[in-house]
C-alpha cells in the first residue's frame, strides 16, 4: 500500500514544498497532509483507503455534493467533444446569461480561469476605466495572490503569519491602502486624503479567508455611498460566497434588506461557477465591461477562458442549485455549526460560532464575536491543531487551518452528520487540554 507519507516524500522531491497551494500542506496544523483519490457526495477518500466525511468541499464549490451525476455527465459529455477549442462556444455565453440571471449588479460578465485572474483583472478594468492608480483594500481580506494584493491578506498567509509576501516590489505594494475591516470611519479618512487618485474597493462580500467574518449591517452599502462619493469604484469579491450561501450570492441576501441594498460597480465569482473545475469570472454595470478589449483599452485574454469542459460544470451545477439545494445548505451548516459550538462549550472550550448564511468558522477564546483581523488573530488558535487532529482520526476532513471557512454539502445526509457529531467529544476534549506554546 502506498501511504499519505510516502506519498508526501515523493511530492516534496518534485513538487516546491510538496504541494501546489500552501495551505494543503497542513504547517499550520502539523502532520502529514492526506492525499485524495476519490470523491463522492459528502465523503473524500485517501490514497490509504480511508474515508471521511468532508468539511471542505473543493474550498466551496461542492454544494451539490462531489461527483454529483448531473454535473458528472456534463463534464463527459462535453469531454467527448473536445477538451479545449481557443475559440468562442455557445456553452459560454449560457453560463454568463444564468450569473446574469441571478446576480442583479452584474449586466455583462467576462470569464477567466480562476479567481486569481477574476480579482487581478477586475482591478486593470477598474484602474482603466477611472484612469486612477491606489487601491483599497482591507487587512485580511484575500484576493488571490497577485502582487498588489497580499499586503495584510488572509488565507494562508494568516496560517504562516506573513505579512505579505517576497518578490513583491515596494513601488506596487505603495499602489495598495490597507484598512481595518468594518471601520468606515478609516474609510471616510482614506477618501478624505487620497479620494482623487483612488480607482477602487475591493472587498471581500462577507470576508471568509481569516476564517468568517460578516460584514457589519449596512457596511458595503456605505462603501458603495463613499467610494461613488468621490469617483471611485467598488468591487465586490464573491468567489466564496458567490451561489454558495443564495442563489445571488451574499449580495443576494443583502440585498433583500432595504437597509443593505446596494449595487457594486464590479463582481468577481469562482468555485461555484466552475462546479469544482477552473472557471472564474468578473461582471457588472455593461460601460465598465465594455472598457475591456476588443471594444476599449483595457487588455484581458486567456487561451482557457470559458473552457468548454469547465463550463459545462458550471452550468449543470447552477441549474442543479435550485431552493432546496440551498434549504440543505443552510439546515447542514447550521447542524453542524451548533454541535461543534455545544461540544466545546460542554468542555469548557471559550470559543464563538462566526457565520455568514452557510459559511461558518470558530474563534477561540473570550473575544468573540470578532468584526476584523487584529481581533481575528488575539485568538487561541493553538488549540485547533489538536482539534483538527481529533477530527481526523475520527474520519472528519476539516480544514487544515483556523484562518479558513467550513463548507458543508447539500449531499451532507443524516448518517454524514451524525458521523461528524460523534467525533466532536473527544476532539473538543483535545482542544480543552491544549496548551499555549511558549514564547
């Protein structure tokens, strides 16, 4: 039998660090990453045989459950076809009218790979389009890894604590303000001193990459009201919340307050869109849109946009998510959300539940609820290591860091979940007897 380690050894003597995104390689949590082979509604399973119940989801775009049928046929059958054209297919042009369809903001939409790309490329428009250089941005927030966006973001740059990243230059980094989430009045002052030169927001929806952190009511509408105040635009980052907590998105359930109704200039997707495979995309008001090229100055191209296989995911996915796929959505996070919460507490454990609709993460420790990321970051975080331990040996695939969201499936059925309820006793006892490390 091939073993997690073995397999680990091999992938670090070909592989930098032995995976392809960070956070896969479990520093935060300590121990051998597992590697998957399979995948079928709420389970994963390793190269060892073993199989879990699964917490993570693809990173979201799982809310049908993985290796869904329908999705599957659409991915053979559009395989069958041909894998890649570089040439325009009808299939794109379905997928952006569905986004279109849902998303009220968004009247014309641009499909890249990934979210990276969405972000990136949504920040070019918006420079082109306001003919302004600064952008701002928000501590933890994470935008992908393009240079001007990892100053202060979170993901796995929380897990490593890195307060940015090598190989950036400082004249790009300059470009970039970094102000504390939930804070308008930091806000208003950035505007106040650099409103002419800057192009852009960009903000998380409901921030969920240094763990869940919702916005306070009202906030992205007041960013809409100060960034129009002064000519800038507002771009808002949905690649996690994005068809995964409603059928619109977060601005979906925002907007169903009058409150909270606000419409941003710029949307960037992912995960979803693409059912598990890589597509992205960047939308909203059409003049914006058609500043990109061939109609205006602003350069974007990919050989694998819209790739006919990725989108056929996309598609079958979207039209599979109807009400009751987001009614198991809610109802799971909810179950699960509350049986972690009632396990630590039964412990002793201080820890507070953070959510926004079905993304849900934990902070432990007396500060809770958090609203930024310097309070995200006070927390006890040593003792997720152990917790996620427990959990594992258990045969629960969390994921491995306490600075990201959990994403549960529609596929999550009774049995699924009760396996998850009985692995949280002794795991929250780990989490209890967890020690604060010295220094």
């Amino acid at each position: 039998m091939t073993t997690n380690d073995e397999l680990f050894d091999r992938a670090r003597a070909a592989i930098s660090g032995g995976v392809n995104s960070p956070v896969r390689a479990f520093r935060s949590v300590g121990g051998t990453p597992r590697f998957l082979v399979s995948a079928r509604g709420p389970y994963v399973t390793d190269a060892e045989g073993r199989e879990y119940v699964d917490l993570v989801a693809g990173w979201g775009p799982a809310i049908l459950g993985h290796a869904d049928p329908r999705v599957v046929e659409a991915v053979q059958d559009a395989a069958a076809r041909g894998l890649s054209f570089g040439a325009s297919t009808p299939a794109e042009t379905e997928l952006a009218e569905l986004v279109e369809e849902r998303v009220g903001p968004v009247e014309k939409l641009r499909l890249v790979s990934t979210g990276t790309e969405a972000t990136m490329s949504a920040i070019r428009l918006a420079r082109g389009f306001t003919g302004r250089d600064l952008l701002v941005k928000f501590a933890g927030h994470y935008h992908g890894h393009s240079d001007g966006l990892l100053a202060e973001a979170g993901s796995g740059l929380a897990t490593f604590a890195l307060p940015g990243s090598a190989g950036v230059p400082a004249d790009i980094a300059a470009l970039t303000l970094v102000l504390p989430y939930n804070d308008l009045d930091a806000v208003r002052a950035a505007f106040a001193e650099h409103g002419d030169r800057i192009a852009a927001v960009i903000v998380e929806a409901a921030a969920a990459n240094m763990g869940v952190v919702p916005p306070l009511p009202g906030f992205n509408r007041a960013l809409v009201e100060i960034a129009h105040a002064h000519g800038a635009l507002v771009i808002s980052d949905e690649v996690l919340t994005g068809f995964r907590v409603s059928t619109a998105g977060w601005w979906g359930l925002e907007a169903g307050g009058e409150a909270s109704e606000y419409t941003p200039d710029l949307m960037t997707f992912g995960k979803v869109i693409g059912g598990g495979m890589p597509v992205a995309a960047l939308g909203g008001r059409a003049e914006i849109l058609d500043t990109l090229a061939p109609l205006g100055p602003v350069y974007q191209a990919g050989t694998l946009s819209g790739n006919p296989v990725a989108v056929a995911a996309g598609i079958a996915t979207l039209r599979a998510a109807d009400a009751s796929v987001y009614a198991a959505l809610d109802r799971n996070a909810a179950i699960v959300g509350d049986a972690v919460s009632a396990a630590l507490t039964a412990e002793g454990v201080p820890h507070g539940v953070q959510r926004a609709g079905n993304l849900f993460s934990f902070v432990f420790g007396e500060e809770v609820p958090v609203f930024d990321y310097a309070a995200v970051q006070r927390q006890e975080s040593w003792r997720y290591a152990p917790f996620f331990h427990a959990m594992l040996d258990a045969g629960v695939s969390l994921p491995p860091s306490v600075f990201e969201a959990w994403f549960v499936t529609a596929a999550h059925d009774d049995a699924a979940l009760a396996r998850i309820v009985d692995a949280l006793p002794a795991a929250a006892r780990a989490a209890a007897a967890a020690t604060r490390p010295a220094g």
